[in-house]
C-alpha cells in the first residue's frame, strides 16, 4: 500500500496540478497554431507526447487541474478506505470540492472537459469544453462517494452530470439507432463512450429508479454491441475515421458493457453475455502478450504507457476470473510497482502526468487492492501482497 499513498503524496505535494502528455497546446507561444492549421496543431501535440518538462518550462506551459486526474484519484481514494486504508479518506472531501468546482455549468447540467486545447482527426476543441468521456468519468467518481458517504452534493452533481449528456450532448440517429454524442454539435461515432456512458445510466437510473435514464442506457449498450466486429474487437469509431484497435479503449468499451451486464442484470439487453465473451477472449489474445503485458494495438508490441497499462489492469479485473485478477497483478508489479516502489515515475512517464500517468496507476493499484482485499484488513497470510502495492 505504500505505493498508492506515495502516489497521494505526489498529487497532493502537487497541489493536484501537473503537466499532461498532450498539453503542448497550453503554451502562449503556440496557442494560435489550431486556428491556422489543425495539421501543425496535432504534429504540435505529438512533440509534446514526445518531450518533457524542458521543453514545456521553455514554452511556458502552466500545470494545470485536471478533472479526469481528480475523480481517479478520488475513486482510488474511497476504494482504499473501503479496503481499511484509513489515511485515504483524508483525500475524499478536498478532492470532492475540487472536482465539483471544475464543472462547466449549463441550464442542460453539469459537464466536465479536458483543461488545455486539443487537435484531432475528429476537430478541434478548446479548453473545458464538455466531453461525454469526462463528464461519464466525474459522475462515477461521485456516485462512489454517494454510496460510501451519503453525501447529497455528490449525488446531486452526479444528476446534473448525467442530464448533461442526455440533454447537453444530446444524441443522434444513425441507421436506426441512437448515437450518444461526444460532444456538443458532434456526430462522431465513438464506441468505447457509448459503453462507459451505458454503464453509468444504468448505475444513476438505478440509485434515482428513473426508467428513461435506464432506456438511454440501453439503447447506447445496443449500439455498442451492433458496432462489434466478427471477431469480438471494435474499433475506435464507426465512422470509418477511426478503424484501430488500441488496448486502453477496448478496456473502456468492456468494462462498461461488465458493469452495465451486472446493473441491469435480467433487464440487460439480449446477446450481452455472448459480445462480453467474444470481446473478452480476442482483449486477451490480441491486446494481451503471451508473456502477460499490454499492447498498444491489436497484435502490436508493448506498451506501458501509464493509461494503457492502468486499464488493461482494470479490465482482466472487471471482465475475468480469479487466474485473470492474478496477471492483472503480474503486470502492475512490472509496470507501475517496481518504479514506485523505488520512489520513480512508471515507465515511459516523462512527467508526474496526473492524468495520464499517476491517476490510472493509483486507481489500478485501488481496483487490484479491492479484488484481493474487498472489504476487510487483510489476513496476516495476505500481509505480504499488501505490503507490494
């Protein structure tokens, strides 16, 4: 457990503020490039995945809060309280009242975004402007803290959260079917979001008994599984736009479609159990190596980059078996455990990277905690594996 506290003590030392992969953007210096021309903008931000701190001091990127960072770090938190860590619930109200600060505030809800201009194939966005990925990862981490604590506000943002991508993302109709938006004004087929946001309708339609949250949340699951490929994969985008197979938004599509399976369960759509299944086995054989690390893409070579490597944890621990929750720990010992351990950032970490690197290493380690300790101190027989994360 001592890495995960570490982990707190690094965020915190940081004032919860740290620099990002893709952040390039964010310097004064470059910020009229997305205007000009969104091709320089996105090989801007490919050099600033590529580089470090210099290069950012240099072209006065600020650190900056992030919303996805907080709400991980405040999952991990409640996990680990859950489990008898008794210094993680110190965390919760502050990180709480950060993430509920940070909010984008609308008549439509509450909504949450990245904090720094971003360029992809899909268009360009600007700062804090609401995405359904954040704002579905914010309201999770604010239905946990609902359930442990009680607490009102948390829930009540969740609500205002969850209108926002009913009413503020709103949807559209492709083929028959009802497309849940990325963001406002577009129309981008994106599968792993339609996933996570079915799990989480399902979670609130469940808490507030709202049946028109659990229908949206049927029709996003159905949509997921009509994108599913013969072979059990999904792209990134139905669209054609984006036809890869990567590990990390694999991961988010199955572990939405497990947790809204186990929400709804006699009420969960037809043909669920057989699309886990089939996508489940190719995660494993496609996106897995045979000595047990993670894939970037589908048969590609490694990566522990920290998102990938924290959701290809979180997936053989939500989707799989016992045999899968052991080398889910195999693999955090080797990517995030014997770096923190020693006191170093996980490798290919160029930065602390709150978002991108600290936030899913620490909710990993909460999530592998919670599968071999789920409710209770651990058994001295167990003391040893605590003691390794």
């Amino acid at each position: 457990m001592r890495t995960a506290q570490r982990a707190f003590d690094i965020g915190a030392g940081l004032g919860w503020r740290s620099h990002d992969p893709f952040d390039l953007l964010l310097s004064p210096y470059v910020g009229w490039v997305p205007r000009a021309s969104s091709y320089a903008a996105r090989i801007l931000v490919q050099i600033g995945k590529r580089s470090g701190g210099g290069l950012r001091r240099l072209l006065r990127v600020p650190e900056h809060e992030e919303p996805k960072a907080l709400a991980e770090f405040l999952r991990a938190a409640l996990i680990l309280a859950g489990t008898g860590e008794n210094w993680a619930a110190d965390y919760v109200v502050e990180l709480s009242h950060r993430l509920r600060g940070l909010a984008v505030i609308s008549n439509e809800g509450y909504g949450w975004g990245i904090e720094f201009p971003h360029v992809s194939r899909f268009g360009r966005a600007d700062p804090r402007r609401p995405t359904i990925y954040v704002t579905t990862v914010t309201c999770h981490a604010l239905l946990d803290e609902y359930e442990r604590s009680g607490a009102p506000a948390a829930l009540e943002t969740a609500r205002e959260g969850c209108r926002f991508i009913v009413d503020g993302f709103g949807s559209f109709e492709h083929a028959g079917q009802q497309w849940l938006r990325y963001s406002q004004g577009q129309e981008s087929r994106i599968i792993n979001v339609q996933s996570s946001a079915a799990s989480l309708l399902s979670r609130i339609g469940g808490i507030l008994s709202d049946e028109s949250l659990l229908g949206t949340a049927d029709r996003a699951a159905e949509v997921v599984l009509a994108s599913q490929r013969r072979n059990g994969s999904w792209p990134y985008s139905d669209d054609g736009r984006a036809p890869f197979v990567d590990g990390f938004h694999t991961g988010f599509t199955l572990q939405g479609l497990a947790e809204y399976a186990s929400l709804r369960g006699g009420e969960a759509i037809s043909g669920m159990d057989a699309a886990l299944r089939a996508g489940f086995t190719f995660f494993k054989e496609h996106l897995i190596t045979p000595g047990g690390m993670p894939r970037a893409m589908a048969d590609g070579s490694v990566s522990l980059d920290g998102q990938n490597l924290g959701q290809c944890i979180q997936t053989l621990l939500v989707c799989g078996t016992a045999t899968d929750a052991e080398a889910a720990l195999r693999m955090w010992d080797v990517g995030f455990g014997v770096d923190l351990r020693a006191g170093r950032l996980p490798r290919n970490a160029k930065l602390p990277a709150l978002r991108w690197t600290l936030g899913p290493a620490v909710q990993a380690t909460a999530y592998l905690l919670r599968a071999f300790f789920p409710a209770s101190p651990p058994s001295a027989e167990r003391s040893s594996l605590r003691r390794r994360a």
